[in-house]
C-alpha cells in the first residue's frame, strides 16, 4: 500500500477565521450597548493553569472581550468561592463565568460548577447545559468538543454515516463530543482504559479522537489506524520536555487522511470556541 502524507488539520489557522468573524459579532453587539465580559476565576498557584488562564484572558482581550481576573488563595473556603459566583451572576455586565479546573480537593467541583448561571456557563458543563446538549438544546457547548466539530465543519470531514472513536469518556471531552457526532449522524463508539482489545475499534474506525494525556499508559500507533482515517489528537504530554499528543504523529501521518498536530491542532480551537461562547451568552443582553 502507498504511503499516504496526512493533510495536517491547521487549528490556529482556523481559530483565527473564527475570531475574525466574532470581532464583527463584538462590533456589532456594541452598536446595541453590549460589550462582551469574560469573568475567569482561578483558584491557587498551579502553573498549567495559571499558564490557560494567562492565555484566555490575552485570547478574550485581543477581540474585543472585556475579561475580569479572579486570582484566588488555594486555601479559600467552598462558602466564599460561592459567594462571588453568585455575586457575578447577578452582575448583568458579566456574561460569561469561567472557572479554572481542577480545583484544589477541599472544594466540591460539581457543586461549585452548578452555582455559576446556566446562561452565563461558557463552559457548557453545569448540568442543565449538559442535559440541554443531549437534546440539541443548548448554545453554550463544552469548548474543546465544540472545536473540534469546527474543525470538521471547516476542513469539510464527513460525518453522517461515519464511525467515530473516542478514546475518552470525560464530562469535558467524551460525553459531549459523542452526543455532537451524533447529531451530525455519525455512529460513535466511546472507548476508555477498561476497553478490551482497543485495537478492534481503532482499525474500524473513519475518524478517531483521542484524549488520554498520559503516554505511559497509551500512544496510538499506525497498527491501530484504518488507512485514510481522520486522526484528532486531543492529548496534551511532555516527553523529553517537549510538547507532545497521544498520536505517534511522525508515523501515523503516513497512513491517515486528516491529522491534527500536538501543538497547534485542537489547543487553540478551545479556547476560540470559549470566546465563541462568550459572544453567544452576551447576545441575550443586547437591546
């Protein structure tokens, strides 16, 4: 079989066409006396995440999206953190809230998520946007599944009657991403680290989305991958002290049709779809 050079899927190149598209949204809501406002809260000193915090306060500001900074102490109380959420979903010039994970272990994650207001949760991941994405209900979608359906849309992947793997079952990945490929009419096959003989499904496979993150544990290789198969890496590693995804890109290049690259593949399409959903939320404000 000839060797097949993978035509690399640019997510920065498609980040900034949607960016410029929502610096037009922003102007226009501005003509109504909405400027769209991002409020981020982080809460202690750990570096990954102030280094995506940093990131999508600079993404928000360079459109146009005005950004509120809360840096917390690790050691704040669940009672506290909860209290300026409600104090910022009760501000009407806030339309977004955003809420750093993880959060240290002596907070409640779910509970503290399900404070933010469903319609200001550009995370899509309080329960009510989870439940109003399983009936195509919802405008505020989870961020990095949302890219990558942007992803397919712009580079023209076919999903109806497509077979989808994900190698993920997370409420920030999987699960939203499986209930979107369906709406699309792809048939989806969710796999995870109890699924047995992983191999069968990857071979079967038209598009493959992996998001593992550990590659002690799991590395996709070209064995696993269907010749011409759309490869999304959503895996983020350091090997070597370089940035790496789950695919062993070099290799699996040469057999798959589309693949993304570990960086600049999925990673800028996330934090694009969260000012994406920034804009979405302001609209409800616009006069």
């Amino acid at each position: 079989m000839d060797i097949l050079t993978a035509k690399i899927i640019d997510g920065l190149a498609v980040s900034n066409h949607v960016k410029e598209n929502l610096r037009n949204e922003i102007s226009g809501l501005a003509t109504k006396g909405v400027i769209p406002c991002l409020a981020t809260i982080i809460v202690g000193s750990d570096p990954p995440s102030l280094v995506y915090i940093n990131n999508k306060q600079k993404a928000a500001n360079s459109i146009g999206i005005r950004t509120l900074d809360y840096r917390l102490d690790g050691e704040i109380s669940q009672k506290e953190l909860i209290t300026l959420i409600e104090k910022l979903n009760l501000d009407s010039t806030v339309h977004g809230i955003l809420i750093q994970l993880p959060l240290p272990d002596h907070l409640d994650q779910y509970q503290i998520i399900n404070k933010v207001d469903p319609k200001k949760d550009v995370d899509g991941l309080t329960y009510i946007n989870s439940g109003l994405l399983l009936n195509n209900k919802t405008n505020l979608i989870p961020c990095t599944p949302l890219g990558i359906m942007e992803l397919f849309r712009f580079y023209g992947i076919q999903l109806d009657g497509a077979h989808s793997l994900i190698i993920n079952r997370s409420n920030l990945v999987g699960k939203p991403l499986a209930s979107l490929l369906l709406r699309k009419n792809s048939t989806v096959t969710i796999s995870h680290s109890h699924t047995k003989n992983l191999k069968h499904f990857s071979q079967n496979a038209d598009i493959i989305i992996t998001a593992v993150g550990n590659r002690d544990s799991f590395v996709l290789t070209p064995d696993m991958v269907k010749y011409g198969s759309t490869i999304i890496d959503v895996g983020t590693n350091r090997v070597n002290g370089k940035l790496c995804g789950d695919v062993d890109f070099e290799k699996v290049k040469e057999k798959a049709g589309f693949i993304t690259p570990v960086p600049g593949g999925v990673g800028p399409m996330t934090i694009c779809m969260l000012l994406r959903n920034t804009v979405e939320a302001s609209k409800a404000y616009a006069k």
